[in-house]
C-alpha cells in the first residue's frame, strides 16, 4: 500500500513541476491528459479564462481495441474537435506521466489530424 502512494505522490510532484511551465490560452490551449488503468481521457483547457474548450473519452466515445489504439483515437478526435472550434495548435501537458505508450499515441493521433504542439 506505501507504494502506491509513493508512486502518486511522485506522479503529482512532476505534474506540478509541468504545471509551472504550461499554460494554455485561447489561442493555444493546453491539452491535458488523464491516463487511468483502464481509460483514457483528454481536454483541451483555456487557463487564463479557466474554461474547458473541448473534452474526448473513450468511456464515452465507446471504442473497440488495444488500449494502445483506443488512445490514439481520441487523439484523432480532440484534433477534430479543436479544429471544429478554430484551434490549430496546443501545448501538450502530459500529466505527470512518461511521454511513451498510450500518452504518446494519443500524441501520435492528434497530430495526424492537424493539431501542432
């Protein structure tokens, strides 16, 4: 059990020492990234009006595959909503987790619908 505390507590010292760093504005949004065992889920965030812009799950979009392609797919489909709404490019705040896996592919799928970090 002291473990996984650890394991959060380091999770949040990082994610704080990203947040220092990151803001998103209406122009450039933040697209932050919540990774759970069994989900993933990504928004974009207006910072200095303290709105979400858009928001993707795939709880809620429902997908079939690999957690690995279901990432990617909401990456695909935030690009979509920002580009729905004007929004060419975002500041990618990871979270407090390593840049590989499904962080990376959710990556992966927004930029190959246009979003530039």
């Amino acid at each position: 059990m002291l473990d996984i505390s650890k394991k959060r507590i380091a999770r949040q010292r990082r994610k704080a020492r990203i947040r220092a760093k990151v803001k998103g504005t209406a122009d450039r949004p933040r697209l932050a990234v919540f990774r759970s065992l069994r989900y993933i889920e990504a928004q974009l965030i207006d910072d200095v009006r303290g709105v979400t812009l858009a928001a993707v799950s795939d709880r809620k979009l429902s997908l079939k595959g690999t957690k690995l392609e279901r990432a990617q797919k909401v990456g695909e489909e935030l690009a979509k909503k920002a580009a729905a709404i004007g929004i060419k490019e975002a500041v990618f705040d990871r979270g407090g987790y390593k840049f590989h896996g499904r962080v990376k592919a959710l990556a992966e799928g927004a930029r190959s619908q246009g979003l530039k970090f």
